[in-house]
C-alpha cells in the first residue's frame, strides 16, 4: 500500500474514525484504524463490535493494500503534521508517514485478525443535515450517564409516517424534539433506542456537512437491532440498546398548566449561572415568580447567600420552585430561541421549558421537562 493524501482530509477522517474506538479494547486490534486503498479512494474504518464508523478519502495511489495501525496514536500524529501532502506507505510489518521533512515509522497489526465491519441496514429514509444535528444536541444534553441503567442512556426515535420524534430523560430531565422528515415508506412506524454518545458525535460530524442524512434501520429478523447514519462520505453503524420497557414518557408532559413566566434565555441563564456559585452540588437555585418578575436565589455553606432579580413576564398565583442549577442552564440553552417560556401546576410537579416568540407564543417542536427540588425555607 503506497498512497499521496491531502493532510486536512487524512487528519479529519482518522479523528473521526478514532473517536469511536474503545480506550480499553478487549483484543488488541480494536484500538485500530484500518486503512485500505482501492481505485485511488482511501477507507479509513474503526470498530469496536458495538459501532462502526468509515469514511472514504480521495489519494493518490501508486499501490493498493491495507494496514491496521493504532487509531489514538494516528490521529495525534496526523492532528500535529503540517499543512503539506503526506506519503503513507507500508513496508513490512511498519507504516511509513512522511511529510514534508516529518517522518513516521508506526508498527502495524495483522490485517487478518481484524472483524469486518457490518453492512449497513437497509434505508428508512432521508433527514436534513443540519436540521437533524440540532434535534439531536436539543435531546441527548436529558440523557442519562449512568451505565447501570442503559435504557436511560439512550435516545428513543420515533418514526410515524413523516414525523421523527426523538427523546431522553435520566430521570431528573425530559427533552423531546419532534421534525419532519421523508421516509422511504410513508407508513412507516417504527421506535428505536439509539446510544446518545453515538448519536450525539455522529450528529455533530455529519450536520456540518450540509445536505442529507440517510437514516438506516434494520427491519424484520436480519441484523435486527441495528441502526445506520451515511452523510458525504461517512457513515456509522451502531448497535441499538433494547428499549422494550422503555418507560411511557410522554405522559410526564402536563396537560395544562396554572402559571407561565416569559423571560430572555441569555439573561436567565446568566443570573443563574452567577447566584448559583454559592451553591453547593446538590442545592438547588431558587426561582420565586410573581407579577413583579422574577428573583433568582441560593444559599450554601457557611452561611454564604446569593439572589438577583430580573424581569419576567409571569401570569398566575405567585410561585417558588427550586431546580438543579445546571440542568436548567443545559434546558435553556438547547432551546435555540432568545425567549422561554416556563409553565408550571404548582411547586412539586415538573416543569416546562419552550421556546417562544418575542410575542410570547410558544415555538412547537421542542419541551425540555425539568423535575423540581423540594425546598425548606
């Protein structure tokens, strides 16, 4: 394998390809990226048995092969070349990179020992790019970290005909963003239980790229349980995590409310950011509504207090509820609005943040519910 690539394209693609690898594999030829040349086209691939990522790279070919090389240390290397053509070549049991007066000698793994990589399922159907990266960065901030519960870990799509919804909770937070998109089949209905780390770093690689995103489900017996993502020239496989009892979330979302507050998402989230530094990790901010606005405050150890008002537009009986302070910043600042509005029943049950206009109307397409914090004052 001897090959001439653009350094920004080979750096893109083997960061990208890396980023997925496990830091601790269980053999270790899963720590690698694979690199494979044919027709003059570069295939950067990575797999961990549970996602797969490849990416595919226009070069220079004098001699096609493949080679196995450590992804982590790749990527640091192609990350700090500089801005000129790099020579990778495969001699021996080596990887030889050259660029410009800068030379590598990587050892390589045996090619033979790695797992092919799976085929992507069959297209559902096609989503905008750019449209489809913010929904998922609007949801997976609600899902859970905890690994000891895996179904809360992960994004639940909903696909009904042309509406794609996407949710996640951890039990503290519920987002939910519904969009349009185009389906291969009109009367499609399908759920799946994606893993928001995947999700969320497939998003981001592939919205910036414009365009479409073609989304890959797996439907029937074969290969069942897996899930696909092609952009550009990238695509992810992964595999899904088992959302049979997932919860019925939807129904946290009150009906109706008693009270709803208007106020500037920046200049919320500010004060909250600013009053929240005298609280300890588990105290919660405390929000008290009434028609003169809105007063924001905390309190910690030592004595140490902290409140500052701010306008809000509030209709309702006067209220105080207390939140996490950083779950209602994350909630805030997803909603990719200037204005929120904040509905309320009373101060023990959830809450709901939504976009809104300047007017005062709410935006639809996405809710984040935010549990409160019992107080004693």
């Amino acid at each position: 394998m001897k090959f001439r690539v653009e350094r920004d394209a080979l750096a893109d693609a083997v960061a990208w390809t890396a980023k997925s690898l496990p830091s601790r594999p269980s053999v270790p030829v899963l720590a690698g990226v694979m690199l494979r040349v044919t027709d003059s086209r570069l295939q950067v691939s990575g797999f961990d048995y549970e996602v797969s990522s490849q990416v595919t790279v226009d070069v220079q070919a004098d001699a096609d092969g493949a080679a196995l090389v450590s992804g982590r240390l790749l990527a640091e290397i192609t990350k700090a070349l500089p801005a000129k053509p790099v020579d990778i070549a495969a001699v021996g049991a080596h990887l030889e990179l050259v660029c410009g007066s800068a030379r590598f000698t990587l050892p390589t793994m045996p090619v033979e020992d790695y797992p092919s990589l799976p085929e992507m399922p069959s297209s559902a159907g096609t989503v905008d790019a750019a449209t489809f990266a913010a929904a998922v960065a609007q949801v997976a901030i609600a899902a859970g970290r905890d690994e000891t519960l895996p179904m809360m870990t992960g994004v639940r799509i909903e696909l009904n005909g042309s509406s794609m919804a996407m949710l996640a909770t951890d039990r503290y937070r519920l987002a939910m963003r519904e969009l349009e998109w185009n389906p291969d089949d009109t009367e499609i209905s399908l759920n799946a239980l994606v893993p928001a780390k995947t999700l969320n770093d497939t998003a981001k690689t592939l919205g910036p790229l414009g365009g479409s995103v073609v989304l890959a489900l797996s439907q029937g017996k074969t290969g069942e349980g897996m899930i696909g993502f092609a952009g550009g020239t990238r695509r992810t496989t992964s595999r899904l995590l088992d959302g049979a009892n997932y919860p019925p979330v939807r129904s946290l979302f009150p009906a109706s409310s008693n009270a709803q507050a208007q106020v500037g998402v920046a200049a919320l989230v500010e004060v909250v950011r600013r009053v929240a530094l005298v609280a300890e990790r588990t105290t919660p901010v405390l929000l008290s509504f009434s028609e003169d606005g809105l007063v924001v405050e905390a309190g910690g150890t030592e004595e140490a207090r902290a409140s500052e008002a701010m306008e809000a537009t509030f209709t309702g009986e006067a209220l105080t509820i207390g939140f996490n302070p950083q779950y209602l910043i994350d909630g805030l600042q997803n909603l990719g609005s200037p204005n929120a509005i904040l509905s309320f029943v009373d101060a023990f049950k959830p809450a709901v943040i939504s976009p809104a206009t300047e007017s005062g109307e709410i935006v639809p397409g996405y809710r984040y519910l935010i549990m409160p914090i019992r107080v004693t004052r």
